[in-house]
C-alpha cells in the first residue's frame, strides 16, 4: 500500500491514483469496521485541532467523531475564537500549533492559506475547504461512487451542473481526472473552472484515459451520466447580493426530474449537502421570499428520491476523513 505518512492533504492534484484509491479503499475498510463495531483507536494519545474560519456540519462533526474512534484528542477552534490572521499571522499560528497537535484541519478561504500552514506547521495539514478546493469531499464521493457502480470508473461520466467553478466543481474535475472518468462541466461559460485547472486536469487526462468536456448544454451535459452532481448557487464566503445573478444563469441548470430523465437510465443524484432543496432554511427562506422561486439548485423530488444518494455522502464523509487522518498520522514519530 502507498506511504502517506507525514503528508499533507491540501489538493487531489498532489496525490497519485493508486493514493486516492488507497485513500477510498481505507475508508470502505473503516467503514465496514464501524458498522461491525470493531474498535480502532490506532492514533492513541495524539491530538488534532480544526481550524474553521467558516462554518461547517458535516466536516467538522467528521473531523471530530474520526478523531475521537481513532482514539485521539480534539480542540475545535470557532472562526472567532482563534488569533489566526487577526492578532497573529499564519505562520506564527503553525508553528504554535504544531508544537502541540499532531495535524491541524484548516477551513477557509484562499487555498494559499492552507499551503502556509503546511509549509510552516512540521505536522500533516487537512483541507477541510477553501475557495478552491475541497478534497475530503472527494474521497467520500468517490467511496459512493463506487459503491454504487464497482471499483473501476474508467469511462463512467459524472456531470457536475451549475456553478461549476467552485471549490466542489474544480475537485471533482480533478478527482475525474485522476480515476480515470469521464467529467462534464455543465453551466454557464461564466461560472467555469479556471483555463488554468482544465489545462492540468487535461494533462492527468492523459495518463489515466480520463475526458474533460465543458458544455453550456444540459442536453450534452446529462446525456450518458451515470452521476449527476450539484451543489449551491452561491458558496460560502461569497456575498449573498450575487444570488439574483446566479439564479438568472443557473436556473436552467437545474437539477430535476426532467433533467434526471436525460441522464443514464441508473443515474444517481449527489450534492455535498448542505443544500437549499427545502425552504426551511434562513437562507433559503430569504432567497425564497426575494426571488419568489420554489426550488434552486435541485428540487425536492429529485433530493428526496431513490436515486438520490446525498446522505450516503454524508456518512462516508466520516469514514473518509478518518482514513486521511489514519493514514497521514500512522507511523508518525
Ligand atoms: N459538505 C460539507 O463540507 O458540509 P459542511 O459544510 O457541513 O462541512
Ligand atoms: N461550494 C460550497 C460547498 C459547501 C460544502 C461552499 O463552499 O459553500
């Protein structure tokens, strides 16, 4: 099996396809132990802190609740709470944190940010977001990918449609890239990935017999998937006065069930979550109330039915972020 001990984990573009297949294997086996019960605290007596300067459920609570199966000690800092950035500069934060915590998690903005973390912290640095990327939602969708269609996905198409140059957009181009799949990006010539990451991704195309295509076309962009993916219109850390341009150029991208119809006759839908699908949300209410639209980036019907696949996400996001840590931390020192 590939060493990882002592990386960091900032973007699927530093890591190999046998490592992310190694990274997706490790959280089927975690997975499968903790449906069994079977204990697992390899990391006693190491600790870890998460970083959040935005707000989180899924990543934070998998961060926490790996840590704590593993065996190890956990200190969540709030994104007011810290003196990162404010009072203290990024490097100065590494180095004290690393003097105490065998990994930091950072969640935030710029990627840049996390990569002076990892350069200045002497521990394994996790991405838990930034604007760009989001690599643990990666091995988590991947890991439920293949559970729904077997190991090898050369040639399988995933369709991302919307904003698809955001940090879920721009990793699953990336983690397509790396496995060997079919990726489409669907939407609005605006709201693609950067020239810059498609050429990349094109170059690790190359190797692993991947496609890359970029269409404006819901007809072209669902034809043939075997996963249509979504996530929201507008990201964290972006301003809330952009929604009515969104939702004028990403309305059409909608995903529902007649677009569904379009894709693969055993497609599945997948969104990272959290998702605007229900109004019973302040956001949404505020977004619902101003634009008098029923349903944004996906409708009900389509999140609510059987080939929806979002809370398997969820759950293997735990697994998932527990393998990155397992395997970064295992071995160290
Ligand atoms: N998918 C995801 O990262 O969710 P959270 O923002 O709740 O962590
Ligand atoms: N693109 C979303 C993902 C949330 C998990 C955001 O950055 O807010």
């Amino acid at each position: 099996a590939p060493n990882l001990s002592g990386r960091n984990f900032l973007k699927l573009l530093d890591f190999t396809p046998e490592e992310i297949q190694y990274l997706i294997d490790l959280s089927a086996d975690l997975k499968a132990k903790k449906h069994n019960h079977e204990p697992h605290r390899y990391l006693e007596g190491k600790n870890i802190v998460l970083l959040f300067e935005k707000t989180s459920t899924r990543t934070r609570c998998s961060f926490e609740v790996g840590a704590m199966d593993l065996g190890m000690g956990v200190t969540y800092l709030d994104p007011k709470s810290s003196q990162m950035g404010k009072k203290e500069s990024i490097e100065d934060t590494a180095r004290v944190l690393g003097r105490m915590y065998d990994g930091i998690e950072y969640r935030g903005f710029a990627q840049s940010i996390v990569e002076t973390l990892a350069e200045n912290a002497g521990v394994p640095v996790w991405n838990g977001l930034t604007t760009e990327f989001h690599p643990t939602q990666m091995i988590a969708d991947m890991l439920t990918v293949q559970e729904e269609f077997g190991r090898d996905l050369h040639g399988r198409k995933l369709t991302f449609m919307g904003d698809a140059g955001n940090n879920v957009g721009n990793s699953l181009m990336v983690v397509c890239a790396k496995l060997g799949m079919d990726f489409c990006a669907c939407g609005p010539k605006e709201q693609m990935p950067s020239d810059e990451l498609v050429a990349q991704c094109r170059e690790v195309a190359k190797e692993s017999g991947a496609t890359i295509t970029l269409t404006e076309d819901v007809d072209e962009g669902a034809a043939g998937a075997s996963v249509i993916y979504t996530d929201i219109w507008v990201s964290m850390g972006e301003s809330s006065d952009l929604w009515s341009k969104r939702i004028e150029l990403l309305s059409k991208y909608q995903v529902n069930a007649e677009l569904m119809a379009k894709a693969a006759d055993d497609a599945v839908f997948m969104h990272c979550l959290p998702s605007f699908h229900d109004r019973n949300t302040t956001i949404g209410e505020d977004v619902f109330q101003k634009f008098g639209l029923p349903e944004l980036e996906v409708t009900d019907e389509v999140f609510e039915s059987e080939r929806s696949r979002v809370f398997d996400e969820a759950e293997n996001r735990m697994h998932s972020i527990k393998a990155v840590m397992y395997a970064t931390l295992k071995n160290c020192r």
